[in-house]
C-alpha cells in the first residue's frame, strides 16, 4: 500500500551537492515514473539578507521588494531533493521547458530574511502531450504558517517521435515589431558563472565549452532563470505572477530585446532566435510594497 504520509525533511546546505548526485543519476537503471503522485515536504533556512542583497544588486532591482525570480532557487533545491528520492528518475539531463511562479503576499526582504524557516511542499506526476512524456512539479512555499509562493515547472522526459522535427516558431522576429521593442538587454560573457555563484546553480551546462557540448550547445547557456531575471529587471513594477516558457537557450555576451506583444505577453529575442515567452501580472496596489 502506498504510504501517503508527508514528512518534513530538513534541507540545508549548498546545491552543488544536490547537483552532483543528480548527475550520477545517470548511472541508475532507467524505470518508468509510474502515474503515482510523489509528495515531499522539505524546510530551508531562510535566505540571510545579504544574499537577498546580492541578488538584488546584480540585477539593478529596487530594494523594497522581494524579485519574483529570486525565490527559485529555493525552490529548485526542494525539486532536487524530490526528485533524487525517486527510484530510477534521471535527474541529470532533464529538459526544462516553463515555470510558473506566483506570490500570495507581497514580501519585503525583511519578511523573508527575519520571519525564520521556509517550508517547501513539492508534488511529483507525470503528463502526456502531443509532444511527449514530462514530468510535472508543483510547488508550495510556506513562512511562519503562511503560503507566500506557489510554483510549477515542466521538465521533459521524454519525446514522441512525431515531435522529432524543430517547433515552427510563429512570433515575429523583432525587427517586425521594432515599435514594439521594450528594452535592449546586453548580458555578460561571464553572466552565467556570476549567476551560478549567486544561486549555487553550478550546472556544467552553464560554465564550460566541453561540458555543454556533451549536453549538445555550442557553448555554455545562461541559465534559464538567470534570463527570467534579465526580463524583469527591464520592467517597470515589481511583478505578482510570471509564466515562461523556455524556447531557445540565451548564450552569454549576447543582446538580446525584449518585446512587449501585448499588456501581458513579453518575448525575449537574441538576434532572430525566440529564446523566452513570457506572461506576467503586475501587484494591482502600487504601494504593495510600502513598510509603514
């Protein structure tokens, strides 16, 4: 009988750790995940306020609020973890392919670096689609007793045939657009190392030339997330709500613009390529945010 109990597990320490075993995944018989629903519960201690700091001053974002973006790395430490407790994943090599991130409540820096732990529910399933087999991930995180995010991400495992061929992509290149361009966005050569060391996300992908070839790049690829960050330090307001989609990887030192499609839709080109589809929700109170 399957046990559904859920018991907190502590979670402390770097990612790289989470990292490395999730490469040696790659050593464990392939099984099928099954159609079984996986529940975790993990508690992190809460991020110290320099590292909030940090974050914030790499991407120019104001010091009120809490970027939406900074919460995923807590998170993605709490999808590791998940995912290294079930038998026969391969965590290594997973394609991600959206995120959705939301906040219950606007948090300032100060809530989250002083109000103690973080608890992190995360359910495990798999989907079906014309495109393939992908793993689901939704994600809760809680503080003091009340939830403060909730999140999802899609990770790819495996491919239909059929799908076999490159996605036509339908959106316009920016120059047919150009009235629409909302900013230009120069990323650095070393921006993925810089990001690795703010979020401890030291994915081999993202720092050498030989190991992003084995995972099939021309050179190393920003990491997603680090490119959702991108996106939002170029908009106007903190944001409450925001669904990617990952279409084409972000090579550091490149420029890239970020066209505004509609009120609510965003893309992020480098040169001709679509990289990043963006949905987002501004906080309906401009004061969300005021501390008196």
């Amino acid at each position: 009988m399957q046990e559904n109990t859920v018991r907190l597990q502590p979670l402390q320490g770097p990612l790289w750790p989470l990292l490395c075993r999730a490469g040696f995944s790659l050593l464990r018989p392939q099984r099928d995940f099954g159609a079984n629903r996986r529940q975790f519960r993990h508690q992190l201690p809460a991020p110290a306020a320099a590292a909030i700091s940090a974050y914030q001053q790499h991407f120019a974002f104001a010091p009120e609020a809490v970027p939406l973006c900074f919460y995923y790395p807590l998170l993605q430490r709490a999808q590791l973890a998940s995912m290294l407790q079930c038998r026969g994943l391969r965590v290594a090599g997973l394609i991600h392919t959206d995120n959705y991130l939301e906040a219950q409540q606007a948090q300032t820096p100060q809530m989250l670096y002083g109000n103690g732990p973080v608890q992190i529910d995360t359910a495990l399933h798999t989907e079906n689609n014309e495109k393939g087999l992908y793993l689901r991930v939704e994600q809760q995180l809680w503080q003091q007793g009340q939830q403060v995010l909730r999140a999802s991400s899609s990770y790819l495992l495996k491919k239909n045939p059929r799908s076999a061929a490159p996605a036509v992509i339908t959106a316009a290149a920016p120059e047919e657009q150009h009235h629409r361009v909302q900013a230009q966005i120069q990323t650095q050569p070393d921006a993925a190392r810089r990001y690795a060391r703010l979020s401890g996300d030291f994915n081999p992908i993202h720092l050498w030339h030989w190991s992003a070839r084995l995972f099939g790049q021309r050179q190393p690829i920003l990491h997603g997330m680090a490119s959702a960050a991108l996106l939002c330090q170029a908009l106007p307001q903190p944001l409450q709500s925001l669904t990617l989609r990952f279409r084409k990887p972000v090579y550091p030192g490149s420029l890239l613009q970020l066209c505004q499609i509609s009120d609510v839709l965003h893309h992020l080109y480098d040169g001709q390529r679509l990289c990043l589809e963006a949905e987002l929700r501004y906080w309906p109170d401009a004061h969300a945010f005021d501390t008196h």
